[in-house]
C-alpha cells in the first residue's frame, strides 16, 4: 500500500483506520464531512475532504480549526447525485480561497456516470461540463475512475480514482478482467465438507428447486450468505472444485452450497471450492448472480478468515468454518 500517492474513503472513521496502521499518504474524504464536528477530526489526522453543498462550505466557514484542511470542490457535471452546480463552482472556489479554515491548491474533482460505455456521449459531455466549469480556477483536477482510466484517457487529468480494477475486476459489462490486463487480486475459497451420493429425483436445499436428474454425488461446501456468497445465486453458477468447474445447485444456505460433482468422481471431502478469483473471474458469478463485482467483493462477512499473501502464493483469502 506504500505505492499508493493517497487512498480514498467514505469517513473519517475508516481515514482513522488507516492512519492507526501507519497509513501517512493523503487520504481523501469522498463524501466530505456529514456535520461541522468531524472537521477538527479531519486537522488532526491531516486528511482531505470533499466539498459538494454549500452548507459544507458554511461548516468551514463557522469552524476554527487548529490546522486547515486541503479541499477539494466537487462538480456536479451530470451524474446528478453529490456536487456543485457547475456555474456555482467559481464562486464557491472564491469562498473556499477566503476560508481561514482551508488549506491553497484547492482541487477541483467531478464524477463519471457512464464511462463504462466506451462509446457513449454521456462521458465527452461531462468531460466538457467539467472543462468549462474549471476553466479559470487554478489547482488540481480530478475525474476518471477505474473506466475513465481504461477508456477514457482524456478524462485522467492529474489524478486518478481507480476503485473496482484495484480488485482486479473489470468495470465494463462487456469484458473480463483479463481483457483488461486485469488480475484478481481476492480469492474466496472453502473446502468441501460432506459428499452425497444421491438418487435420481432427489430435491436438493431449501424448497426442493433442484431435482436429481440422475443418481449422483453432491458435494456440500462451507460457504452461504452468511459469508457474502450471493443469496440469489442461481442453479448452474460456476465453482471450482479442484480447480475445475463445477456448478451451484439448489438454493445457497446460511452457511452451505450444494455443489454438482458429477464431473469430479474424484473429489474429496477436504478438497478446495474456489467462489471467485483466481480461475474464476468474479463478473462471471455477478452476471449470474445479476448483480455487480463490487456487491460480491464488498459484501464479505466479518467471519471469513482472511490470508493476506504475496503475489506469488496460492490464495488471496479462506475461509475456515
């Protein structure tokens, strides 16, 4: 994480976080402050903040502060969720530059919506919305994402925001990681705990939704929504048992999947089921899922034991039940 220029958060309690770990590069606050107490937080822990609403403005304005904060003034240039009107920003810039409680090189930052549409208009638009705004205020500026930064060159400026390609996953729907020079760097594993050799019109799980075609095995594995595993998840997503695919059957449990195994007369039980990551592009279960890599990749449970390991080891992240 030391090759980091700065990191990006949601609040100052996960800023806090970092900087307990030694963390020392910028950190910005996305969303800015929520009320005019967590301003002297900021100054204490040297951390950047976004400005999208004057109100925060009149924050920085009524608050003395033993440090001033760096800023940065965010546009709204047609995501239409958090910023400034575009004709608003000069005036605003010219407010921040007068606040005692603000530190110089005010920087300047919008949002893409759609920069995932490699040929659609939308982004050019808010690329030109932002360009006109920021035309005659100085200081940094900031724009792309992890899809302004793969197809949208133009949009990088002076710095960027990457945030799903740092999983490894791609933020266009119409490719894979590798497409994108991508590797995953999380991998959700378990194991198999049980094995079942079950008889043709058999149900499997919870209300019976999958039916035994044949006489077969079904492998049990430690994983369910208790852990992050998709809920939704329907009968025929990809797992690897072994490193070889196998498919979901039946509804996901708590804390189980049932697994088809008619493919591995092999398996064992102790043998490794890999959810996504390595082998096994993590848009891959979103799609099936219809759902997004994000919501897979952030909705890891506290439960699940986490590896860290070196770019050369085996598994990114195990989960032990």
């Amino acid at each position: 994480m030391t090759d980091a220029d700065a990191f990006a958060v949601a609040s100052v309690e996960e800023a806090q976080a970092l900087r307990r770990v030694r963390i020392q590069q910028r950190i910005l606050l996305l969303e800015g402050v929520f009320d005019a107490a967590e301003l002297p937080r900021c100054a204490r822990h040297g951390l950047n903040i976004a400005v999208h609403h004057p109100e925060q403005v009149r924050m920085l304005e009524t608050t003395q502060l033993d440090h001033p904060v760096r800023v940065w003034l965010k546009i709204d240039t047609g995501m239409h969720r958090l910023g400034l009107e575009p004709g608003a920003a000069p005036a605003i810039f010219r407010r921040l530059m007068d606040c005692p409680s603000v530190a110089p090189a005010i920087g300047l930052m919008s949002h893409l919506a759609r920069a995932d549409e490699r040929d659609g208009d939308v982004t050019r638009q808010q690329l030109q919305v932002f360009e006109k705004a920021i035309a005659d205020l100085p200081g940094p500026r900031s724009l792309a994402n992890s899809a302004g930064i793969l197809g949208w060159p133009q949009t990088h400026f002076d710095w960027v925001r990457p945030g799903i390609m740092l999983y490894g996953a791609s933020p266009f729907v119409d490719s894979l990681a590798a497409d994108e020079d991508l590797r995953p760097v999380m991998t959700f594993q378990t194991r198999l705990i049980s094995i079942k050799r079950l008889q043709q019109g058999d149900p499997v799980g919870y209300g019976g939704t999958w039916i035994c075609p044949e006489d077969m095995d079904v492998g049990v594995a430690a994983v369910g929504y208790g852990d992050g595993y998709p809920r939704h998840a329907p009968s025929g997503t990809p797992v690897l048992v072994n490193s070889r695919e196998a498919a979901l059957i039946g509804r996901v449990s708590m804390d189980m999947i049932t697994v088809d195994l008619r493919q591995h007369p092999e398996a064992r039980i102790g043998d490794p089921v890999v959810l996504w990551g390595e082998g096994l592009p993590v848009e891959r279960i979103a799609r099936a899922a219809g759902t997004i890599s994000y919501t897979l990749m952030c909705g890891i449970m506290a439960r699940v034991k986490v590896e860290v390991v070196e770019p050369t080891g085996e598994s990114a992240s195990d989960l032990t039940q």
